[in-house]
C-alpha cells in the first residue's frame, strides 16, 4: 500500500480555498493517497508555522494571498521562475530543513492559454496591471515569444518600474515590454488581452485598445461563477474568446502536484470538468 503524502496550503483567508479538492481529485486520478489541509496564518506566525508543518513530515506545500512574497524570503532556494516573480507558491522540501521555492502561476496561465489555443508567439499582447500577479506571468508569456506585450497600468510609473525591475533581475526579454499610459495609445490590432489586475473583484471597467484583432481572446486571471465585467467588456467589443482564470488555477495546482509526487502530470480535464459540475 502506497503511504499517505503529507501536503497542505498556507494562506489568510483560507477557508473557501478550492486548493484541497483539487488536489484530492489530482490524487483521485492517480491512484495516489495524500492529506491536504489548510493552514490559517498571520505574517508573524507564518515562518515558524511552515518549518512546523515540513519538521513534522510535510512533504509539499502551496501558498497563497498574503504569503506569496514573504515565502520568497524564507526558502534556502529559488527556482528562476520564482526569483523573476518576487513570490513563491509552491514549496518543496529537498533535505536537512531545507526548502526550494518554486512558482508555478506563469506556468498555468501558460498552459491554459494553449489549452484554450489562445495564441501567444509572434502576437501582440496587452497586460494589464503591475503587481504581484502580472510580475508572475510576464516572464513566462515573454519565454513564449510575443511580437510585442503592452503593459498597461493604473499607475503608470509602477509598470515603468516593473520593467526596469525585471531587467535588473536578468529577465532578457524584458525590452520587448512596451509600456504605455493607456491603452488607447497603443496604435496596432492586439491578439490577445490579459487582466492582470484585481479590477475585477470590484466590478471595474478598463480603457481597452481602439484596436482588436478579427481573433482576438481575452483572459481574465481572476474566476467567478458568472463572465467577470472584464469578459464582458471584451465580448461587447467583439472578441469571440474570452476566458476566466479557473483553468489556470487548476493548471498551476497540476504544476505544484507534479513538482511533490513526480511521475505524469494529474489529468486536469477531468478535474475541470468535475469542479464545474453544478453540485
Ligand atoms: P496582485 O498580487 O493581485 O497583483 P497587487 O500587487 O495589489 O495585487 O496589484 C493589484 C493590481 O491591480 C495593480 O496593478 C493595481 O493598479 P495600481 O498599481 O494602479 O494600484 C491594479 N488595480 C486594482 N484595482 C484596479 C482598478 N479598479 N482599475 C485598474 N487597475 C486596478
């Protein structure tokens, strides 16, 4: 008999966390037998509570909102990802205490988009927003070779800043972002649209492009039961494909899955489809 694989997720709220079924189905189609369970925190707890969790047998951990950043300070070592991202969401243990932080969101946003066959090499892009979330996903959409990304955000200084951080922190490509005060300023048809802000959450509109491709798509990285007001002002402006960020949630959690129980990745169609269902 297989023994159980010890795993858990760290965050603050953390009770409407879908992280656990998921995993639980992950596991369910695997044949696998793990235990994960949530972990309430606050930042002063945090530290001491992760090295509690892996000193008693912990074999994986996700984390999420506020602790992204803070784990990214506390882990013996970054994956390249996550060092480009400032944030950790995934941690893994490798011996003696010792903890590896990787962050695996680019990578779902990445898969989902080609699950969805949302093209990203040679088009051009807008990306919306210059916190957390954007730095996590610009690196890896740059790997994909856009013609060009637009990075376009509320405070325009910020996304300033965020490219010359980005270049600081190594990340070649990051001359091909273009930053601009709005989108109205970009002046070429755009292929594909990402919100990376948190507009959604309070039903906002944003400035869109003047201009969209015939196939353009739009992603929304939030997820909600109805289209996000940012669906919405894609699909009024004509875009046929428009999605939410739900397959990226359950593409980064199959990341972090694979990362602690090696072997295939988790069938995440059926885990999609599953946590869809009307219950
Ligand atoms: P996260 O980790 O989710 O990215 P964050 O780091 O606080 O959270 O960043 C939130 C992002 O959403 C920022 O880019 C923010 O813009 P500002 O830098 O101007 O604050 C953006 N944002 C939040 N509400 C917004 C709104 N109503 N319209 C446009 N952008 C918004």
């Amino acid at each position: 008999m297989k023994s159980v694989t010890s795993l858990g997720v760290f965050g603050n709220p953390i009770a409407h966390s879908l992280s656990p079924r998921i995993h639980a189905l992950f596991a369910q189609t695997r044949q696998d037998s793990i235990n994960y369970q949530r972990y309430l925190s606050t930042p002063a707890h945090f530290p001491r509570r992760v090295a509690e969790f892996f000193r008693h047998g912990g074999q994986g951990a996700n984390v999420t909102l506020p602790f992204k950043q803070q784990a990214a300070s506390l882990v013996t070592k970054l994956s390249d990802r996550a060092r480009l991202a400032g944030a950790v969401n995934t941690l893994i243990p490798y011996g003696n205490g010792q903890l590896l932080g990787d962050n695996t969101d680019g990578e779902g946003l990445i898969i989902d988009l080609k699950n969805k066959g949302f093209k990203v090499s040679e088009r051009s892009l807008v990306v919306f927003g210059a916190g957390g979330s954007a730095r996590g996903i610009i690196p890896l959409l740059l790997e994909q070779k856009p013609r060009c990304l637009y990075l376009i955000n509320r405070t325009a200084e910020k996304a300033e800043m965020l490219k010359s951080q980005l270049e600081t922190l190594g990340l070649v490509a990051a001359n091909r972002i273009q930053v601009r005060s709005s989108a109205t300023e970009i002046d070429e048809p755009i292929d594909l649209l990402i919100n990376a802000t948190s507009s959604s959450l309070n039903g906002q509109r944003l400035t869109l492009p003047s201009v969209l491709s015939e196939n353009a798509s739009g992603y929304d990285l939030m997820y909600a039961d109805q289209p996000t007001v940012f669906m919405d002002q894609l699909t009024q402006a004509g875009c046929k494909n428009v999605s939410d960020g739900f397959g990226m949630l359950i593409e980064q959690a199959a990341s972090s899955y694979q990362l602690w129980m090696e072997g295939e990745r988790p069938d995440t169609a059926f885990v999609m489809a599953e946590m869809r269902a009307p219950s």
